[in-house]
C-alpha cells in the first residue's frame, strides 16, 4: 500500500531531489525488506529509465508499480519520448472543434501508455480532470483541459480510451477538484466553501466521466471542502473518500493520496496519524510518505488497536492485486524503447500546437536583418527551465534576424527597463507547483507596463498560460505582432516563431543550414 519516491537515475550521485529520492542502498533496502508497492519516477532519459525500472524491478519481491506523472506525455519527464502540449490546447481546440480535440486526446493517452510500457512504467498518473474555474490558479492552470465540465469530461474520455490499447493504468485526479482554487496544495491546504449542488454540478462532473470510462484510479486531493467535512482535508476524508467516491460515484478501483509530504496535508498532522487517517478514510495506496516505515507502522499499530480492522486492509490488496495483474499478465509487455517518439506521434504534437495557436492581426513582424536589437526572453526562474538551451528556435531564429540574446526571470526583469534597443518579448510563464502564484506579481505588471510604455517592443510571443496573454490584451493596448502558444518545448518554439515573422522552413534553410527539422 505504499508507493515511495525516487530518482530516475540511475546513479546516486544524479539524484536532484535528496529530500525526497532515496539514495540506491536506502531504495534497495526499503525494497527488500518492506514489500513496498511501488515507485514514482522523476528524472532521466527515455532510454536509461529502461534500465533503472528493470533494476527496480528486479530488487522488489513482488512486482511493482512504477509511476511517474506524465500528463503531457511521457516526454515531459523523460528526454526522447513524445512530448504533448498542455491539455488545455486540446481545451483549446475543442472550443471551436470538439471532435478534433476528442480525436487527438484518444491519440495522447495511446502515445503516452505505449511510450510509458516501453521504460518501464505501468501508471500514468493522468490525465487531470480537475475543471480550471479560476485564472488564478497557481497549480493547476494549464494541466486543466479546460473550464467546461462537459469539454473537460469528453477529452478525459478520449484520454483514458487511447490509453486502453495498452496495460497502462490511469489516473483521474485531484478529487473532488482542483480547478477552483488560487493556493498551491503543495505549499498549504485551500478552502472551497462551495455549496454541495455547485460541487456536484461542476467538479464531480468530470469524475463522474473517467469512472464511467472505467479509469484505473483516482488520486486524492489535499482540499479542504467546507459543505462535505469542516474538519478533515480530503485525502483523511472518510465522508469525501468512500461516502462520495466509493459510494455515490460507484468508484471501485485504486484510491491514490496525492503526495503525503506536500503542505496540503504534512502541516495538518504528525506522519503517523496522516498514514493512518488517509487508510482508514479509503486510500489504498498511500504515496510518498515522508518515511515509509513511519506509514507501515502506523497503519499496523491502527489495525492491533482495533481503529483499522484487517478487512479493511484486506479490501486494498484486492484492489491492488487487481491492478497488478492488469499488468503484468498482458501480452504487451515486450514493448520496443525503439518505437519511442515516432514520426506520426510528432506530427500529431505538430498538429495540436498548430490548432491551438493564437495570434494578433498585426501579424508578421517585419523581418530586418540589422543589428542592434533585442531578444528579451522572461522566464519564471532561470536555474529551471530546461525547455530552454542556447540550441532552441527562440534564441536561434531571432538571433538570425539579427536580435542579440537577453535572459531574464521574474527576479531580475527590472534590470531591462534602461535598455532602449528594439525589442522581440518572448514569456514563458505556466501554472507551476511549489511556485504558490500564477506567474505574475504586481511588481511584475508594473515592470510589464513600463517596457510596453516605452513603445520599443515590437512583437510578442507568449509561451504558456492563457492568463498571461488575457492580461497583457486586457491591461495593455497590444497593437503590434503577437503570437501565443500553449506549449514551451521546441516544436512550439519554432512554430511559433516561424509565425511571428512570416517565415517558411525553406526560407529559415536559406538563412541558416544549422536548424534542424525538429526545432523548424
């Protein structure tokens, strides 16, 4: 019943995240004598996660889940597979062709549990059908598929049918949703005081849909929902859990907490009464605990006291059993990494990115071919942002054009308001965990104003959120070129900067022979 976090490398001395990845001898240890069942996977490329889920594996006595969180494809954690667009593209797309949007989410949850078998991992944790009611929300945002229960519902359909061709588990989450706050679970516990009929006409929609779907599991959310339990947070929720999940939606597979040691829920309790409270409200699985064997000896010491009962812990297994043997007794285990990041699958990344731009009718931006002008690119932090090398279309396509290259976060932006050279503004700003905001401050609309005031900037690509583009046509008089995407990977670079300045991929040949297909 637990599932623990670890590095997708395979080295020790990779690990990014020590307070949450166990080094090789504590993971081999806690495999070996816990009879753990599971791992959640973050890190790595495509190829060598192949090789550590076979070596994790091979160290459990009992076959283990492995799951990573990839709800923009399996690309979006590890390099060399295909990686999607934000769901809400297809949100996007669906606004003015629903069908089309329903056709490329079937093809996403297809790719994405192919792709996922192929390394090794047997559970996707996607997609998310919590419905993003409000702009201002920090965590969810653009992982929504949308603001509409109805569109939210169709795509989270298609989803979880495409993944179907294959053995790979699903996830719907967070319930009973996520979409309706402006605080980041991971950092502190939101409040909906939402009625019951509101939340059972909107949030509970899409859940409702992924479990007539016959989604695998649904994962809990650190929410604390006034009308249903003024005390507990979902996840400990026993009312929320089996009186509205099990009970009322008719939910019968595996029960998943969000992650254990985020704020939401590890500042609402000590470890041992969280482990137990989240059991005895429903959860089957208890992920990333802060210390496994705080979990497991809470969870035991519940059940000989008598608060638990052994048919209780009984009714999990079952349910795990099940699972498991989803997986491991199908025939599509032999997956080739080869078929990995295929020629159509990229297409179709082509494609959603394509259908689901926006841009200005000031369109193109003159291409000149002068010095002395600017490439300002914004990003949220700048020691995160691994969509973004010297190699990518946006720094390689303006600088053809003769724009030099400045790199700024959130933090550092004020030091570009006494530059006066013509200006391209590239923004790459998305909802983001841990970062308890959407991606603007005040301080950074003020410094937004003053740029714009200055009249120097001459065309705009936003990469991201919606939100941001909302603000800057609402706050700011956008007469001049501007284009938006939602996606931050390359393909999304170049698409989009190909539209800004009117340029085919013939003519970028012509400019410059060092542009591959891929960022063009």
């Amino acid at each position: 019943m637990i599932v623990v976090r670890a590095s997708g490398y395979l080295f020790d001395h990779q690990i990014r995240y020590p307070i949450w990845e166990a080094s090789n001898s504590q993971l081999s240890h806690w495999l070996e004598t816990l009879n753990l069942g599971g791992v959640i996977l973050l890190g790595g490329s495509a190829a060598e996660l192949l090789l550590r889920t076979q070596q994790l594996q091979q160290l459990s006595k009992i076959p283990l889940f492995i799951a990573a969180d990839i709800e923009e494809g399996v690309g979006q954690r590890f390099s060399g597979a295909t990686y999607f667009p934000p769901p809400m593209a297809l949100g996007e797309i669906a606004k003015s062709d629903l069908p089309l949007a329903v056709n490329y989410a079937y093809q996403m949850g297809k790719v994405t549990a192919q792709e996922a078998l192929a390394m090794g991992i047997n559970w996707i944790l996607s997609p998310i059908v919590d419905v993003n009611n409000n702009p201002d929300n920090p965590v969810i945002n653009i992982r929504s598929f949308a603001d509409s229960p109805k569109v939210v519902s169709e795509l989270a359909k298609a989803f979880i049918a495409g993944s179907k061709n294959y053995p790979a588990l699903t996830t719907a989450k967070h319930f009973p949703g996520h979409g309706d706050t402006s605080s980041d679970s991971h950092l502190d516990l939101p409040i909906i005081s939402h009625d019951n009929e509101r939340l059972e006409s909107l949030e509970l929609v899409p859940f409702q849909a992924a479990i007539n779907a016959n989604v695998d599991s649904v994962m809990t959310a650190h929410l604390l929902i006034d009308a249903w339990d003024k005390e507990n947070p979902a996840t400990l929720s026993r009312a929320i859990l089996t009186d509205k999940l099990r009970e009322k939606l008719g939910f019968n597979g595996l029960i998943v907490t969000d992650a254990l040691i985020m704020g939401g829920v590890a500042k609402f309790a000590d470890a041992e009464e969280i482990a137990m409270k989240a059991v005895e409200a429903g959860a089957d699985i208890l992920l990333m605990p802060d210390k496994p064997e705080i979990a497991i000896n809470s969870v035991y010491n519940a059940v000989k006291s008598g608060r638990l009962t052994v048919a209780r812990i009984d009714e999990s297994l079952k349910r795990i059993w099940r699972a498991k043997q989803k997986i491991f007794n199908s025939q599509h285990q032999n997956i080739s990494i080869y078929q990995l990041s295929q020629k159509e699958d990229r297409e179709t990344v082509r494609n959603i990115l394509r259908d689901s731009l926006k841009t200005s009718k000031y369109l193109p931006l003159e291409v000149t071919y002068n010095t002395g002008k600017r490439n300002l690119i914004v990003v949220d932090d700048i020691l995160n942002s691994d969509f973004l090398d010297r190699q990518m279309p946006t720094v390689t396509i303006p600088n053809l054009l003769g724009y030099d290259l400045q790199l700024v976060d959130q933090n550092t932006f004020n030091n570009v308001l006494e530059d006066n050279r013509e200006t391209l503004l590239q923004i790459f700003i998305r909802g983001n965990p841990f970062r308890g905001n959407a991606g603007f401050n005040e301080t950074t609309k003020n410094s937004y104003h003053e740029l714009l005031k200055k009249s120097i900037v001459k065309g705009l690509i936003i990469y991201g959120s919606p939100y941001i583009l909302d603000w800057f046509t609402t706050e700011i008089s956008l007469d001049l070129p501007w284009v938006f995407s939602y996606g931050q990977m390359a393909e999304s670079q170049g698409m989009a900067c190909q539209k800004l300045f009117n340029l085919s991929t013939a003519e970028l040949r012509e400019i410059s022979q060092n542009l591959g297909d891929v960022f063009i």
